[in-house]
C-alpha cells in the first residue's frame, strides 16, 4: 500500500470569528489609547501636538509591527501543528504602565519642574529600560515558567485582570449604567452563548453601534465636540527621538526603583499570559514572546512612546469569541493607522466611554474563570492566594487617589489615624509591591503546601525572601535589606516547611481531573472548519456554565 499523505488543514487568513475579536480587541485596545492621550494632555500636560504628532505615531509603529509578529507567530504554530484553530497572542499598550510611567515617573518632574518635556525624557528612559529588562527575562522567564504551578501563574494574572483590567471599567460602566449594562448584556450573549445575530452580524460591533446610539439619544454625546475634534485630523509620521531618549537616560539612576520591578513584572505578565494561552489549546515559545515585548518597549523609546506595549491578557476570550490569527494583524495595522491620522480625539467625541469599556470587563471575567478552571479544585485556595496581592495593590491606589483628591496623603493623615478607621494602608502598601510576583510566590507556597511537596514551597518561600530583602517585591525601592520583616517571616516559612518535610509526608494524590488539565493540547484535533466551530461552541458553552 502507498502511504498517504496526512490531510493539510486550509489556514485562511480570515475567518468570521476574526470579525468579533477584531471588534472586541480593536476596542480595547481603542479605550487604552483613548486613555493615554487624556492622561498625556491632562495629567503631564504635554502639548497636544507633541501627543498626536510624536507619541501616537510612535505607539502606531510598535503596535503594528507586534501584532503583525504575533499574527506571524500563529500561522506558523497553525503549520506546525496542521490545525486551523490557533489564536493569536493580543498586543497593545500595558495598562499598569500607562498609569504607573503617568503618575509616579513623569507627574512627579512634572510638577517638580513645571516642564513637560523632562517629565517626557524620563518617561522614555524608563520605557526603555523596562524594554531592557523584558528581554533580559526572555531568558529566564521559561525557567520559571517551567516550575512554578498554573495556579499560581493564572492566579497572579487573575488578579491583575479582576483589579487594574476590571475594576476601573466597571465603575465607569455603572456611573453610566444605562448605557453601558445594554453593551455588557450584548457582548455576555454574542460571547458567552452560541445565540448569533441576524446575517451573523459582530457582536461587538453591534454592542458598541448599540451603546453609542444610546448615548447620543440620551444627550450624553456633543455635536460641537465632534466638529471641533474634526479640525484637528492631521497626518503625522514618526521619527527617532534619540536625543530625548539619550537626556533621559542620563538621569537613570532614580528610574531604576520602579523600572526594576516593573520589568520583572512585564515578563512576570506575559510568561502568565503564554501560560493562559497555553491552557486554551495555543502552546507560544515563551522566548519568542518576551523578546517581543522587549524590542517593542525599546523600539516605541526610540520613536518617543513612554507607553511600553505588551502581550494582553484576554487570548481565551478572543479564541472563544473565533479569533485566529487575522484580528490581531487587523488591530494592529487599524490603530496604527488612526494614530498617524491623529483621529483619537475624534473618536473620543463619537464614542461614549460607557459603550466602550464593557468589553474590558468582559475579559476580567473571563482571566478570573479561566484560574479556576484550568487549575485542580484542590489548588482553588492557591487561586485566591495569588490574587490577594494585586488586590491590595489596587486598593492602595484608589486610597492614594482619594487622599490626593481631598489634598492630602497617606503620609500626612499617618498609619495611626488611617488604621482607626479600618483602613489598614500600611500592610496593604507592603503587601501589595511587587504584586505581580508576590502573587505567584503566595501561590506556589500555597500550592506546594496542598500537595504536600515541602521542600518546593520551602524553596519558593526562600526565593520570597530573597526577593523581600532586595526590594522586588514587598519592598519601597530596590535596595539590600528592603523589608527585612517580610523577608524573615518568608524565611520561617521555609523553615517550617523543611521541619516538616523531614517527616516525609506522602505526597497528595492528584484528582481525576487533573489529568485531563495537564493533558497537552492535541494538535489533530481540529482538522475541518466545521470541527473548529463545534469546538468554540463547545469553549463558550463551557464558559458560559
């Protein structure tokens, strides 16, 4: 018998699922550079010629370029492994990093000089730097990747995604709640159920159709606001900004506080977002990632982005809502086009916020599902650990936001007073820096712990106190002995862990399921587009339950 050839599976650059994730991911990413224009203009007071004709351009090119990679990186994991499934990994502008490089490196110069454009210089150094680090962890972040446990890598990222991704948007949504709870009801129904509109129209461009008829009919939308927002169009191209880049840089050394940690947290952030991505049935080389991320960060420096871009958390939703590989290049290529129009002030005026941020909740629920359930039943506790720190790190910034908004601080109401009212900020403050890692040394304690494995929680928790006593996590700045309390106390917890390894306990057996969570993805499973579409309706079903 002549041996047949295994069947290619056709690999079509667009699919109608990539119509939904190119809505739902194009709005997100929208609402972020919608959000770092207003923080640029408002908050630094940068002119807007300098955020419309310099920086959004800047991003533009880093955006397209990352997601044309990414949208690279899928076909060729789609080849590899014949099957016409794959999603691509999304990319955009990091979130934390939009608020972080805003208020704690360029406000302070800001207000310290009066100038913006130091205030610029250093935010470009310490992207750069934070580019710097990313790519250094390119080749460390596989090895943690490799040992630390899927509870404590998907918990960290849940947390970040229920606080910074969730929070934030929910209370916009319910401060206009009329219109924004009809769009969150649409996409929930379009994303979550196999319910189809008529003609399979987008579900999230009839959500977001839907919300902004609501807004303008409600008189929430300004007819002058879009026509002044229309004389401002204007083509702008990048170009490199080294000398900003280079008088930034040399003042580094106060920028290395943050842009340490905040490094490790960006590769920390995407070695957990390859991890989810991975859970869904799309396993990316972790290097080929990070490097990314990296070049991009240092890439946007050079053309004048303070923003670095990064691998967003959200790959499940977007595969369950059909994405492949064209949404992302489609993003990327679409944004970049409205920054070098200079159109994002337009679309702010078009646009509600409460018809557009409903789809970031979306994915916070969805991050927040998927811990749990790629993760053993037994490792729930571990889950909850490893959101613990990123909560507490966003409540110390909403209490720093309100305190500055009545004019005062932490600092100058004092712990004392603060904790009288129940307020315990100065353990939340510690608990919650370096919240990202934090979250995945709990985790993998906790987990460690459940199984009965000692001596691997035992080294975790020194690894914990290692990083407490240089300032990574738990820490104000990096520095030697930086919370020596906190890294005594993760000492002892290794202590007792190796007492009680001593004893050699039996290791916890795993539960049924469990085998089926650590089953690698089979990469024949999908062979025919009526079989990916069996399959994503099986995903949502499940999501939805």
């Amino acid at each position: 018998m002549v041996p047949t050839k295994p069947t290619v599976v056709p690999l079509p650059y667009w699919v109608r699922g990539d119509t939904n994730a190119f809505f739902g991911f194009g709005v997100n990413v929208l609402v972020n550079v919608l959000t770092l224009t207003g923080l640029c203009i408002a908050v630094v007071n940068l002119p807007e010629g300098e955020v419309f004709g310099t920086i959004l351009p800047a991003l533009g090119i880093a955006l397209v370029a990352g997601n044309v990679y990414y949208t690279f990186l899928a076909r060729r994991l789609a080849r590899r492994e014949n099957r016409a499934d794959v999603t691509a990994l999304p990319y955009g502008p990091s979130v934390p990093h939009m608020f972080i490089v805003i208020f704690v490196i360029m406000l302070p110069i800001y207000l310290r000089t009066q100038d913006p454009v130091r205030a610029w210089e250093a935010g470009l150094a310490w992207a750069f730097i934070i580019g710097v680090i990313v790519l250094i962890g390119a080749f460390v972040g596989p090895y943690i990747r490799r040992y630390a446990p899927r509870a404590a890598l998907l918990g960290t990222l849940a947390g970040i995604s229920i606080t910074f991704i969730s929070m934030n948007p929910a209370g916009q949504m319910w401060r206009m709640a009329w219109v924004a709870l009809p769009v969150f009801a649409l996409l929930l129904i379009g994303l979550l159920t196999d319910v189809k509109l008529p003609f399979n129209f987008p579900i999230g461009l009839a959500a977001l159709l839907v919300g902004t008829a609501i807004g303008w009919a409600g008189g929430a939308m300004s007819v002058p606001d879009v026509t002044a927002a229309a004389r401002d169009i204007a083509v702008a191209v990048p170009s490199l900004k080294l000398d900003l880049l280079v008088t930034g840089l040399a003042d580094m050394a106060p920028l290395l506080a943050t842009a340490i940690p905040l490094g490790v947290y960006n590769f920390t952030e995407g070695m957990t977002n390859v991890e989810s991505a991975a859970t869904a049935g799309d396993n990316y080389n972790l290097r080929s990632v990070l490097l990314a991320d990296g070049a991009g960060a240092v890439i946007g420096a050079a053309l004048g982005s303070p923003f670095p871009p990064a691998v967003y958390v959200g790959h499940p939703g977007w595969k369950a809502a059909g994405g492949r590989s064209g949404y992302s290049m489609a993003t990327g290529v679409v944004i970049a086009v409205l920054c070098f129009l200079g159109m994002f002030g337009l679309l702010a005026a078009i646009f509600p916020t409460a018809a557009i941020v409903p789809i970031l909740l979306y994915i916070g629920l969805l991050i927040g599902a998927q811990a749990f359930q790629a993760t053993p039943r037994a490792h729930a506790a571990a889950v909850v650990a490893a959101l613990i720190p990123n909560i507490a790190a966003w409540a110390t910034g909403q209490i720093d936001n309100a305190l500055a908004a009545a004019g005062t601080s932490a600092a100058a109401v004092g712990d004392d007073a603060l904790n009288g009212a129940g307020v315990v900020y100065d353990g939340l403050l510690v608990l919650g820096r370096g919240a990202i890692l934090a979250g995945l040394v709990l985790g993998a304690v906790v987990v460690f712990i459940i199984d009965k494995r000692f001596v691997r929680a035992a080294i975790f928790a020194g690894t914990g106190a290692v990083l407490s006593f240089i300032g990574l996590i738990h820490g104000e700045r990096i520095e030697w002995n930086a919370n020596g309390q906190v890294a005594l106390g993760y000492l002892f917890v290794a202590a007792i862990c190796v007492i009680v390894a001593l004893g050699r306990p039996t290791p916890r057996d795993p539960d049924p399921e469990e085998a089926e969570l650590d089953r690698p993805p089979n990469p024949a499973a999908s062979t025919s587009p009526a079989t990916d579409r069996a399959e994503d309706e099986q995903k949502t079903s499940a999501l939805s339950g």
